[in-house]
C-alpha cells in the first residue's frame, strides 16, 4: 500500500466549494482529514490554516 498526504490551504469561511471539488478529484480512498489549528492572537479564537489529506493510492 502506498499513501500519499496533500496539502490544502484555505480559509474556512470562504473555500467550501474548492475543498469539495480538491476531494472529488483524488482517485484513492481519503484515510484521513487532519486540521492545523493555529491561534488567532487578536480574539481568542482559533482557526484552521490549512488541512493535510491522507489518500490511499490504489496500487
């Protein structure tokens, strides 16, 4: 088995549609959706930067 794992920048709010067309396009089954979750230092919140997307490659 090989995995590959993709990089997704995207801002939360306004990059739904581009993150559903990245999905649909892998040809290997999604392992895993992992969110960095960075601090926002004006307000105390968090918001995610970028996801990494763990696909398992059909060998």
């Amino acid at each position: 088995m090989k995995y590959k794992v993709h990089r997704f920048d995207l801002q939360m709010t306004t990059d739904q549609d581009k993150l559903e067309l990245f999905l649909n396009s892998l040809e290997g089954e999604i392992i895993a959706i992992i969110p960095n979750v960075a601090p926002f230092p004006v307000t105390l919140h968090a918001r995610v930067d970028f996801l990494l997307i763990v696909e398992k490659l059909n060998s």
